[in-house]
C-alpha cells in the first residue's frame, strides 16, 4: 500500500548517545524540546518523532545481540524521510558500550580463531555436540550467503507454571551472568585483533573495538555526504560543564581547547573523537 502525504511528511530524528551518563540530557529534549517541536510541525501539516532507543530495543533482540542492528536500522529509517534534520549526536567523557558482533563472516572469524589461546576457544566457538549449557557463543551457519558465524541467543530458563516474580527473577539472574559473561567475550575478541595487527583504519577491527555510539556516529554523521544539511552535535565536559554545539559542515560556536571532536566534511577537527573517548573510557 502507497504511503499517504502525511507520512512522507515526518521528520524523523534519531537521538544517539552514551546513556547513563546523559540520562537527565535525553529526558529534557523529550519533556521540553520534542514536544514542542511536535507542536510546531503540526502547523506545517506534519508529524515529529524521536528516536530513542532507550525503550526501543525488545528483550529478544538485547537477547540475540541484535541491538546494534536494530539502532543502524532505525537510523536508516530517520535518514529516508526528506524532511531534516534526522541525527543529533550528545556526546560527553564516556565511551560507552561496545557490542559484541551479532555475526562474523566465516574467513573473519577464522583469521580470529586462528589466534586465540586453547583456554578461550571454548568460551568463543560452538562446538558440533557441546551440551545445551555450555558456553560456545559463536556458531557456524552455512545457510548464510556468504557462510558466517553468528551469535548464539542467550536463554533465561523458566520453569513451567513460574510466576511473574519467579520470570523476573530468572531473567535478573541470566543478566547477572552476562555482565560477567560479556566483557571476558569482548576481551578475546579485542586480544585476537591486536595479535592479528588491524590498523585503526581498517574498517574490520571497527567492528570489535567502535562503541554502540560511535557506530552510531558513523552511520548518522560520518558516512552521509550530506550530513551538512541534517546532523546536529553537542559536546559536554565534566570538567568544563557547558554545552558546545556543533551543526555539521557549520561550525556554531568553536569548541574549548582540549575538546577533541571530529563531525563530517568542513568541520574543526583537533583529534579524532574515538581516540578521545577511548581515552576517556580507558580512566
């Protein structure tokens, strides 16, 4: 069915930023800033929304590590609207969380292998056989085109007839696993890519070592040629405490010394903003 005029008339705006630390931030763009930009597009005859993914990603895809496709698709999503702008970037001193893949290409993950110690082989690789509750993450699916490694889902098991209490429970508990789980993955990931010696500018080591945010950055702000024309930035420091903003291609106000930030195309650059934040996350 062929979308109406009021649909082609959205303005579609995805919020990226790290999340803990810029909680209060997000929270008054949507009580004060985005409803009334919902009102004033009103009177143009169109609609507003914001994309903030804080509520946007379901248990199931946190579960298959699908959150970071979902964030890059919506992103796509605000990019296809012709109304702008469609990104605004926050950013302050965290990094932020870095996904694991949800999937590797199969020569990827055997130049990875290839270089991880006998003791982690069994945390990272799925075994033909292994039982149901041991820890395998990555399996081979060769019904992919072209052949991959994809992540296994995490399970909460429930028992049958649980209660609602006793569900939350087992899903606090299988995220209480994770948390340990997760960074011991993301660490031999990270160890396999420095033995293997992929650049900073090598787009495959990106993969391991981007955070959700910068990912994120890449997709909205860095990789359009016109992200002139619809992305929005702004920059806090902990030490500093005010708010730098930056219209891509168009600076609005020059940042403080010592504020490392790279945009898009005719924007200051002092340092790259991932060298920046990993600085920051490294603290």
């Amino acid at each position: 069915m062929a979308e109406g005029p009021q649909a082609s008339r959205t303005v579609m705006v995805f919020v990226s930023s790290t999340f803990e630390d810029l909680e209060a931030e997000r929270n008054a763009l949507q009580r004060y800033v985005f409803t009334r930009l919902a009102e004033y597009c009103a009177t143009k005859k169109a609609r507003f929304q914001a994309i903030d993914l804080r509520w946007g990603v379901s248990r199931e895809a946190s579960l298959d590590q699908r959150a970071m496709d979902v964030c890059l698709t919506e992103i796509e999503r605000c990019q296809s609207q012709k109304l702008k702008p469609n990104f605004i970037v926050l950013l302050g001193d965290r990094y932020g969380w870095r996904p694991l893949p949800a999937r590797v290409g199969s020569e990827e993950f055997v130049q990875i292998f290839s270089v991880v110690p006998e003791e982690d082989a069994g945390l990272l690789l799925w075994a033909e056989g292994q039982p149901a509750d041991a820890k395998g993450w990555y399996r081979r699916d060769d019904n992919a085109v072209p052949a991959a490694y994809v992540f296994r889902p995490r399970e909460v098991t429930v028992p049958e007839g649980a209660s609602t209490e006793e569900r939350k429970a087992a899903s606090e508990a299988e995220y209480e696993a994770w948390k340990k789980t997760e960074p011991k993955l993301w660490a031999i990931l990270l160890r396999a890519v420095e033995s293997l010696g992929w650049s900073a500018e090598d787009p495959l080591r990106a993969t391991y070592v981007d955070s959700a945010t910068a990912q994120e950055i890449v997709h909205g702000a860095l990789r359009p040629a016109d992200a002139a024309q619809h992305v929005f930035a702004f920059f806090r420091s902990e030490t500093g405490g005010a708010w730098q903003s930056i219209h891509c291609g168009r600076n609005r106000r020059e940042p403080r010394e010592g504020r490392a930030h790279r945009t898009h195309r005719g924007c200051t650059q002092r340092q790259t903003w991932r060298e920046d934040w990993q600085c920051a996350h490294r603290r």
